[in-house]
C-alpha cells in the first residue's frame, strides 16, 4: 500500500521498491489533495494517512489516492462513504472524491454511466463542509479557537458550491446546512472585530432556514442571539422580526435556559440601542459610573430635573428592555444546566444588566440604592477563576459602593469594598482604566489606615496613654499614614483618616519629633485639598480639622518644648485662629463647636497681644471678635467646644464655661477701653457661670474683679459694687484662690473705699493685703507699687497693723517679719525705697505688657489691666546721662505749666525712680537683648504717667469716650503743643530756605522712598513756593500717636525729645493730617475743622506770649504748602509699617491713611493755580499712587 511522504512541497504515497517512479499526472493529483487539506489547516502527513486507511476500511482508500485508479474507485468510495463516516479521516476521504470529481461532468459520465455527477457534487460539499464543520465545533470545545476558525472558514468555502445545487436539496437537508452555515457565521461573528457582515449573512440563512421548515429550539435560539448581536452593533432591526421570532421561539424553546440567556441578552442589547444617541448616558451604563470613579460624594443626588425630555423618554425605553433581560436572567439561572458549565456568565450578565438599571435610576433621581448588593453580588461572578466576561463593571460597582459606605461612616465595610475591588484591578491590570484602578488603590490604603484607627485606637488615649497607662504602639501606622500620603493630594477621601491619624500620632506623652514633623505634612496636604475644594461647607470642615490640628500641637509641644519655641508656638495658635476663622466664614451653619474654637482662639491671640504690647488695636480687635462669637456659640448651643472626630470633651467644657470665658473676655475689653458695657458684660456672663455650677476660684475671683471695676469706675465711687467685690475675692480665697493678683486686687478695693470714705481700717487692710500679694509673689511689681502710692497718700496717726488675725500670712506660709517690713515702710513713707524696688522688679518679670509708643522701640510700658494703680509706669532704658536729662526736662516743662497758669487737664509724665542696669543683671531680664542693642545703657528711668489711649486709636476706633468724638482731643492737644513749643523756646524768624532745611530732609528722604526719579527738582519747585520769613519753634513730633487722652478727658504729652527747629504751624498740620481726623477733600467743612484747630494753636500762642500774626489767606497758604509734605511722609513712611502688621483692623487704617494721604494730593493738585507747582505735585501723586498700590490691595 502506498504511503504519504512527509515534506513541505507535498506529501506523496512512496513508491514500492521496483516500481518506476509516480508520473506528472499521479503528483498533481496528490499535491490537489494535500493542498486542498492545508487550507483547512489538516496536514496529510503519513500518521494521518494511516489513520485513514484504517478508519475507512474496507473502503480503498489508496486506490482512490492513485491518479491511475482513482476515477474507477472514486463511485465505489462515495457510495460507502456518504453519511456513514465523520472526523478527519473522512474529510480526507471526501476531499479525495472531491479532486476526482473535479475532472468534470464529461469525463466521469462517459466512464460511469450509474454517476449523476450534479447531485453528487452537491452532495460531496453538502458531506465535506458538514465534516469541517463539526470539526470546527469540536475545536472550539477544545479551545483551539484558531484551528476551529480555520475549520469553519473551509466549511464557508463550500457552502456557495451547495447554494448553487439548492434546487437538488429536498427535505430536512434543504435547511439543515442552511441553519450550520449561519451557526458557523455566529460563532465567527462573536469574535470578529468586524461582525455585521457575518450577522447579516446568517440572518438570512436563519430566515430561509426557518422558511424550509426548521423549528428546532437551537435554531430559534441562534436567530435571537443573531438579532441581538445585530442589535448590540447598531444595526436596526424591526420590532416586526424580533416579535416574530420571539412568538415562535416561545412555542419551540420556552423553558430552555439558552432561549431565556439568548432573549435576555437581546432585549439587554435593545435597552442599550435606545440610548445610543446619548453618549452622557451610555457611557455610564457601560459602567463608568462618573461619580463613583471620581471619587465626588454625590450619591443619591437627584438629577432628574437635569435631564431632557428625549433624554428621558431614550432611558424610560431602554428600563423596560433592561428590567426584562434582568427577568429573562433569572429565568434562566433557574432552569438547570444541562452540562457541568457554572452559573457564572449568565450571573455576570444579570449583574450588568442590573448595574445599568441602577446607573438609569440613579439618573432619574429614583431609587437605587438599594440595587447594589445583588449587582456586586452578580458581577462577582467576573472574579471567578476562567471568567468570559471581566472588565470594569466590579470594580465600578464596589468603587460605587465604598463611596456609600464612606458616606454613611461605615469605614470599615467601605475599606473591605475598596481592598476587593484593589485586589480585582491587581489581577486584572489591563482590563481596568486607569482611573478607577488608582481610585480603588488610594481607596484600599485610605481603608487599611481607617480599619486600623478604627479597631486599635476606638477611643483615642487620653494625656498620651493608652488603656492600659502605656504610650500606644504607633509602629505600624505610621507606614499606613506614609502610604495615605502619598496618594492624598489626588484623593479628597484621606482627610478624614489623615486628620483622626494626626491625633493618633499626638496622643504619646512623649511626642516624637518625627510624628510631629509627620503632623505637619498632614497639615500641609489638608491645607493643599482645601483650596481644591469647590464645596464651602467641605472648605469649612477642612480648615476646622486644620485648626484642631494646630491646637492639639500647641497642647503636646507645651511650653518646654524644644521643638516648637515661644514664637513658633505663638504662630501654631495664629494658625489655628487662621482656619477656625476661614471655616467659620466658609460654613453655611457654623456649630457651636466652631465658633467656640475660633473664640477661645481669639481671646488668646487678644490676650498674647495685649501681654506683649505688639500691637493693642489688634489684641482689641481680637477680644471683640473672641466675645461675638462667644455670644453666637451660646446662642447656637448650650455646650461649645467640643474637638471634632469623636474627640471626647471634657465634661467641665460645658454652658458655664463657655459662659466665663466669655465674661474673661468682656474683663480684657474692659481693661483696655475702659467703656461700661465691658464690665457690665463681664458680671452678666460670670454670675451666670457660677449660676450654672462653676464654683471655681477664678470664676469668682474674676467676677470679684468686675465688681471692683464697675464700682471704681462710677463717680462717686460705687461702695456698693466695691463690698461687692471683697465679698467676691475673699470667697475665692476661701476656695483656694489664695493668688497674687486677689490679693492686690482686694487691696485695691480698700484703698478706693479709703479714698471714698476715709475709715483707717480700709487704709490698713489695703496695706496689710498688698504686702501679702508681694510675699507671694516677689518678682511681681504691682503690690510694690501699690504700697508706693499707699505710703504716698498715708493717713496720719500711728500704724494700726493688721485687722485682725485672719489677715496674718501663716495660710500662705509667709513669714511674719517680711509682712511686718513692708507695712512698717508705707507707714515710715518710705516711697523712694518702695518704687525702687518696684521699678527693679518690673525690669525682670514677664506679667506686665510692653508696648512701644510713638516708635520708640526701647520704651517699654506696663499697662495695668486689673486697674490697681492710678497711673502707668513707664520704663525707659538709657544712660544715666539721658535719665537725668530727661527728668530735668520733664520737671521743667511741669514747672512751666505751672508758672504759666496751665489748665488742669494737660498733663506730664512723672519720673518715678531711676535704676541702675549693671550688664551682669541684664542677662535674664526680659527686655535685655533690647536694652543691650541701645548701648551704652547703664540706667532705667521709670516714669509715671495717667493711663490712656492715643489719639490715634481714637481717631482709628471712632468710638467716643465719655460722649465726645476725637476733634475736641486734638484742639486741646493743639493747644498743649502751643505751651510745649513756648517752653521749648524758638530762634525768631528766618527766611524760608534756612526754616526748611529740616522739612527738606524729610521730603527727599520719603520722595526716595516711593522712587520719585529726581526729588531735587521738586524741592527746589516747593521751597520756591514759601514766604519769605517764618517764625521757628523747637520740634517736637506732634503726630496723633504721642498725645493720650485719659478717661476723664485729659491730655498727657508723650516723646518730649527735642526735635529740629521747625516752622511754626508745621507741627499743626502733622497732628491734624498725619492720621485721616477730618475729612481729605477741600470742601467748607473740611477746611473749617482744620482752621479751628490751627486758631486753637493760635490762641494759646498768643495767651502765653507767643504770639505771631498771620492772617487766614496766608494761613491757607501755609498749611497746603506743609500738607503736600506730610502726604508725601504718609506714602513713603506707613508701607513700611504695614508689612510689620497682622491684625486686620490696623491694616485697615494704616491703608486708610494711605488713601487720605493719596486724596490729599489730589485736592492739592486740583486747587493749585501755579502750573509748575500742579505739574510737580500730579508727577508726586501718580509716583505715590504706583508705589503704594501693592499695600492697598
């Protein structure tokens, strides 16, 4: 027998040996065959061939193979052939005939007359093209999809032959092969980029099959699936043709799980085609759920009235079709299956389908919640090992699902969403987008960090330990935080767990620097999200959290902190105050909690600013903000303060707390304005503090103050208010309140009912309870000071000693010997020895404020905010040279006054002791570096003087005191200056140039500051402009700031150092225009107000000799020549205060005086008749205006 010889030419039967060798004839034959069996992809090699004699015998098959035996074997092979054998070796066999029969009609007719050649070359490829066929299909089961394609392709080649011949085909063969030929077409069809050629083809061939009588359930299934596969690649298909198929389908597949899977995958499809010319729409019920994937908390949202009317007609349609293939699932899922194949693509298919129903719900603001479980449920069936359908639907759904879980605070089942939905995306990498898989990835470590907080720190540990009085292990979180980090600032969802982590890291007693410096960059993150944030509200909770974060780490840092120093903790609460403030401004519906953190925020910036002397109007600024939103905490909510993130509060952090921190602050106020309103608040909310239960010592000693203030303040004193107050303080001492300022404050009450009523007994508990206030507290000045004045103002007779026996030290464990020292100096009226010693003891303590006045940055000013003391001692480190100078300066200028027959109200500061400042005691005071800068200082002079606020704050406030505005302030000031410069003296009249070389300085020097290219020109130009002749005083730097107006409406005169010589009338304009008293513009009442003033200065010049004749023309003429200087002062000088401020009202002023200084150039400009000297001032004012711009924005 011949044998097929393997090669890649051809694989040929060997010749017998003997044999001649095969002929032309017999090579093209066997070379048709094999070539015919490569295109299917069978290779005719000698095992194949073996296979098929042996299958097909008795059949000879070699004599078929033989071209010189072929034609007589071809009728006898057929014939046992056809319909009797299947597999390979009958396509071998078949595609041997096939090459016989190839000869033709002809030949074979003339040689065999029984052969009808045209049905049998029919039949042939009706055989041969169901062979491959089932070739094919079995292939496929093997998952050997490219040799089935091939398989099935060489099937499609010879059904054309078996189409022409159709008219031969009678019965069940007329639409069996018509029904394969469109199941080969499907099933290319379902992996073909390009299916709907193939569809089409096998539309047809269903519809001829079905006409031909095929009724048979898969044919019903395979046509469905056909037109829904059309159906899903937009190709229309009549409703007419899928209700026809559909009715017929039910009669002979009803109850078949691929007829219910097949009709509910078309009907899936159909809801999907409804929406096509939606593109919005059919993006996100392909799964992309935009909301979820983004990462943007709009579940449940109601968008319903954003959709239009064919939009919403397009998803009514597409729900019906989808909620019935999610009916025709289940139907399906319900019939067994008839094979061992899982539920799993039929269960991911219901939960897309789902999904999209959920998505279009969604979309119509109609529930959908609700859906999500059973569509995560479903689609898990896509993370089944040897899943067909994957993709983005799981991943999306449990994205979507995090996100609910995250927004009802169910953390913990939000992070095992998002850690299965990582998990998917790691295994599948390639079948995700990018963006829901580093979503799902900044989910899953946000919920690692959020299931660890949640299950090792419930409670957060209180005082930095932990349950068990141990510091919490903070290892492994600190990775997890690492990791959240890294991702935050793509993702809004890390705030909530970065901020509670924050807390985590500042709960050990023991801060490591490291989670402090960890802290901070949290900060920074949440800081960088909130200005992300387009949504107020969620702005106002991040600046919140910000803001407790900054407080925490004020709490752990303390004062001995060597990580955060004095300054830096000082900007930790500038920080908090910062965000508690943006947060209240950004929030809808500020909590209680809210605005009582931005209060007590506030009345520690008030209290730091006050302490300090850095800035009063903003420590002002700061209280009053602090007490409004007090108010607005008590009212929103009982209890306040309570720290965010399920902090647990303290349980005294209730109403009354509230209630007294609010009656402190209205005490602050009223230690600095001195108004009534301040105390009054003061005793409402701290008597309502101790109404609700807060029996604390400084609640009562605070509230004792109050009395004290409100009687003190009343003319005549209020003794009522006054007992008020003892009775007040001495409960709080019984309470434990045994403190330095009760006791001085108490002092101070008996020394007020003394000077009221005169009883000697007052006069001694006053002195007896000052000197217990100084052994408590020794480095503390006040009570020295307050027995100075005691021991001043003595009244006579022998000392009567303590009052009785209560009044000795021995509770405080003083010594009796020290009390009875400091009582025998007031009454021996040792006053010198007594303010020396205060003034020594105010040089070195921190609990008194310094501020600097006037820019004298080495004068330092210790207020009194418990008002013990008539006055306010001032100290001014220097030479001694300089102190003797300056007390010789201040006696003679008193002296003067008084010669002069001064009214009562101008007043002078009074020198209250000089003290030695060897450097060796200058290292550990507080104002040592400041005294050192000014060397040589050997020498503080502490200067008394009555308490008061500057005319610049009044003119800033605009608030009156006692009922009258500034104007009346700064005519008597006016006044004052008349008598200073006649004590000064002055040098006559000189001629304008000589007069002004001073204010010459002045206008270079500040022309150079607002880069004015060629100021010499312009002085020139003005000093051109000038009388003749001016009368010259001795300078004296009469700007609004060096003049106080006492409560009672007195004028103290501060910064009495000789200036240069200056024309008279000079220093008028400075104090009137340096600060925005009256308004800027030329109008009658402007130049009234100005004019008054100047006569006031006149007046009292020639009251007391000074006089000088100048008529209002002139007058006129002077002040616009002087004012155009002084505007310029303003633009060049205040800038460069403003970038020293912080608090909001100072720079509200400081630009308002760049503004007046700005309009008053332009008046001048617009009333100057000179062209030059227009010109001159429009070029100052537009240089002005260009290099003050930055400061006014």
């Amino acid at each position: 027998m011949d044998v097929v010889e393997e090669g890649p030419a051809a694989s040929r039967p060997r010749p017998r040996p003997g044999r001649p060798p095969r002929s032309a004839e017999q090579r093209d034959h066997l070379k048709a065959v094999y070539e015919e069996l490569a295109k299917a992809g069978i290779q005719l090699d000698t095992e194949l061939l073996d296979a098929t004699i042996i299958a097909l015998r008795p059949i000879p098959i070699v004599d078929l193979l033989r071209p010189g035996t072929a034609e007589n074997a071809v009728e006898a092979v057929w014939g046992s052939l056809f319909n009797k054998h299947s597999g390979t070796p009958a396509i071998v066999a078949t595609t041997a005939v096939r090459e016989v029969l190839r000869i033709g009609k002809a030949r074979l007719a003339s040689r065999f007359q029984q052969i009808k050649w045209d049905p049998t070359w029919c039949f042939v490829h009706v055989f041969l093209a169901g062979l491959h066929y089932e070739r094919g299909k079995t292939l496929l089961v093997a998952k050997e999809h490219e040799q089935a394609r091939t398989a099935f392709g060489a099937a499609l080649d010879y059904w054309p032959i078996v189409e022409a011949y159709d008219g031969l085909l009678k019965g069940k063969t007329s639409y069996i092969w018509r029904g394969m030929r469109a199941e080969t077409q499907l099933i290319l069809a379902r992996q073909n980029q390009q299916p709907i050629p193939l569809l089409q083809r096998a539309r047809e061939d269903y519809r001829l099959a079905e006409a031909r009588g095929d009724a048979s359930p898969e044919h019903f299934c395979y046509r469905l699936e056909v037109l829904g596969r059309l159906t899903a690649a937009g190709v229309a298909v009549a409703a007419e043709e899928i209700a026809e198929v559909t009715e017929a389908g039910m009669l002979h597949a009803g109850g078949r799980r691929e007829w219910f899977a097949n009709i509910a995958d078309l009907e899936l499809y159909q809801g999907q085609q409804a929406l096509a010319p939606w593109t919005s729409i059919t993006e996100g019920v392909a799964g992309e759920d935009a909301g979820a994937t983004t990462g943007k908390d709009d579940a449940g949202e109601n968008t319903d009235e954003l959709i239009e009317p064919a939009h919403r007609a397009a998803i009514e349609v597409a729900l019906q079709h989808i909620r019935a293939a999610i009916g025709y699932y289940t139907d399906a899922l319900a019939v067994p299956a008839m094979s061992d194949s899982p539920d799993g693509l039929m269960r991911a298919k219901r939960g897309l389908a789902s999904q999209r129903l959920m998505y279009l719900n969604r979309q119509l603001g109609e529930p959908w919640v609700e859906l999500l479980d059973g569509v995560i449920d479903d689609l898990r069936a896509c993370a089944e090992p040897g899943a067909r359908l994957r993709g983005l639907a799981l991943p999306s759904a449990l994205l979507t699902k995090t996100m609910l879980l995250r927004k009802e605070k169910d953390l913990l089942g939000a992070a095992a969403c998002a850690e299965e939905g990582h998990a998917y995306c790691a295994r599948h990498p390639d079948e995700v987008p990018d963006l829901q898989r580093r979503s799902l990835l900044m989910l899953a470590r946000i919920g690692r960090l959020e299931r660890v907080l949640a299950t090792d720190f419930p409670v957060l540990p209180s005082a930095g330990r932990g349950p068990d009085g141990r510091d919490p292990d903070l290892t492994g979180i600190r990775k997890l935080i690492a990791e959240v980090m890294q991702i935050a600032p793509e993702c809004d969802k890390s705030a909530g767990s970065l901020t509670r982590a924050s807390w985590v890291l500042l709960t050990a007693s023991d801060v490591d620097p490291v989670d402090l410096e960890m802290v901070e960059k949290i900060s920074g993150i949440l800081d960088a999200e909130r200005e992300r944030q387009p949504n107020t509200d969620s702005r106002a909770w991040l600046a919140s959290q910000l803001g407790w974060i900054a407080v925490r780490l004020l709490r752990v840092t303390g004062e001995a902190s060597a990580v955060y120093d004095k300054d830096a903790r000082s900007e930790l609460l500038r920080r908090a105050y910062r965000y508690f403030s943006t947060a209240v401004e950004d929030s809808s519906a500020p909590s209680a909690q809210l605005l009582g953190a931005l209060a007590r925020t506030s009345m520690l910036l008030g209290k730091e600013c006050l302490a300090e002397g850095s800035d009063v109007s903003q420590g002002i600024e700061f209280l009053n903000e602090a007490r409004a939103c007090f108010e607005e905490s008590i009212a929103t909510e009982s209890a306040v303060d309570g720290e965010e993130n399920g902090q647990a509060q303290a349980s005294e952090e209730t109403a009354w707390m509230t209630a007294s921190l609010l009656g402190e602050t209205c005490l602050r106020l009223h230690a600095v304005l001195r108004e009534p309103e301040y105390v009054d608040g003061a005793i409402e909310w701290l008597s309502r503090s101790i109404e609700q239960g807060n029996a604390t010592p400084q609640a009562v000693g605070l509230l004792g103050d109050a009395y004290y203030r409100r009687g003190r303040d009343q003319y005549p004193l209020d003794s009522a208010d006054l007992r008020t107050a003892l009775a007040y303080k001495e409960e709080a001492r019984r309470k434990g309140g045994l403190n330095r300022e009760n006791l001085s404050v108490s002092a101070a009450v008996h020394e007020a009912l003394w000077r009221r009523h005169g009883a000697p007994e007052d006069h001694s508990a006053a002195v007896h309870l000052a000197a217990r206030a100084h052994l408590v507290d020794p480095a503390w000045p006040w009570p020295l000071l307050q027995l100075a004045e005691l021991a001043a103002a003595q009244p006579s007779g022998p000392n009567p000693g303590p009052r009785t026996a209560q009044e000795a030290p021995a509770e405080a464990g003083l010594r009796t010997v020290d009390l009875e020292e400091l009582v025998r100096l007031v009454y021996a009226r040792d006053t010198g020895r007594l303010r020396h010693a205060s003034a020594e003891a105010a040089l070195r303590t921190r609990a008194f404020q310094r501020s600097v006045l006037g820019g004298r940055s080495a004068t330092f000013v210790l207020d009194d905010p418990h008002r013990l003391l008539s006055a306010t001692l001032v100290l001014k480190p220097g030479t001694a040279a300089a102190a003797e100078e300056e007390e010789r300066r201040l006696g003679s200028l008193r002296t003067h006054l008084t010669a002069t027959g001064a009214p009562p109200w101008m007043l002078v500061p009074e020198c209250f002791a000089r003290v030695p400042l060897p450097g060796d005691r200058l290292e550990d005071a507080p104002g040592g570096a400041a005294f050192r800068a000014a060397a040589p200082v050997d020498t503080a002079l502490a200067v008394r003087r009555a308490a008061g606020r500057s005319l610049a704050e009044l003119i800033s406030a605009r608030q009156p005191v006692s009922g009258r505005q500034p104007m009346p302030y700064a005519e008597r000031a006016a006044r004052f200056l008349a008598r200073i410069h006649h004590w000064s003296g002055g040098d006559g009249e000189q001629d304008g140039e000589h007069a002004c070389a001073a204010i010459a300085d002045t206008m270079r020097k500040y022309l150079g500051r607002l880069q004015f290219p060629e100021p010499e020109p312009v002085i020139a130009t003005w000093l051109k402009a000038l009388p003749d002749r001016f009368r010259l005083v001795t300078g004296r730097d009469a700007h609004a700031e060096n003049w106080l107006v006492t409560r009672d409406g007195k004028i103290v005169a501060l910064d009495l150092e000789e200036h240069p010589r200056l024309p008279a009338l000079y220093e008028v304009v400075q104090l009137i225009d340096d600060h925005p008293l009256v308004a800027s513009t030329g109008n009658p009442a402007a130049w009234h107000d100005r004019l008054q003033i100047c006569r006031a200065y006149l007046d009292e010049c020639r009251r007391i000799g000074l006089a000088f004749e100048i008529d209002e023309a002139r007058l006129r003429s002077l002040y616009r020549s002087f004012l155009f200087v002084r505007a310029v002062f303003v633009c060049g000088f205040v800038p460069g205060k403003i970038d020293r401020m912080e608090s909001s009202g100072s720079l509200r002023f400081a630009t308002e005086r760049i503004r007046h200084a700005l309009r008053l150039l332009e008046w001048l400009a617009g009333e100057e008749s000179d062209p030059q000297l227009r010109a001159m001032i429009v070029a100052v004012r537009g240089q002005a205006q260009t290099a003050v711009q930055p400061h006014l924005t």
